[in-house]
C-alpha cells in the first residue's frame, strides 16, 4: 500500500525523502533474507505484499509457507 498510496497514513510516520524510506524498507528486507540465507532459508515468494511496515516503521517479512531450507555451506 506504500508503493501504491502516497497519502497512506503510515507516511505520516515517515517524514521527509519517499525514495529514502522504500531504500530503507529495501534495505531491511534484504538485512532479513540475508539473515535466513545464512541459516539455510529460502523465503521463494519475496514481493512487496509480503512486506509489511509497522506502526514504529519496524520492517517484516511475512508468508514463509513455501520457504525451504538448503545448506548454506556448498
């Protein structure tokens, strides 16, 4: 809805620079999924509906159900 709405409320929250803030939404998500990488997770359905933005402009990555592990060391 971010991307979409560039009067959703949630902007109120996020002042300033919009691009600044989808780099920084972008930048968590990637800090997230390199998380699950290095333990071997692959999240497989990476979209922004599966982002979603808290009230504190805290960042998740949501619907894992068709995540699947592999092994991170080959």
């Amino acid at each position: 809805a971010l991307i979409a709405q560039s009067e959703h409320p949630a902007w109120s929250a996020r002042p300033g620079d919009r691009l600044v803030a989808h780099l920084e939404i972008l930048m968590q998500v990637c800090r997230t999924l390199h998380f699950a990488h290095k333990r071997g997770v692959l999240h497989l359905d990476v979209k922004p509906e599966n982002v979603m933005v808290g009230d504190f402009g805290e960042v998740y990555v949501v619907d894992w159900g068709i995540a699947r592990r592999f092994d991170p060391s080959s």
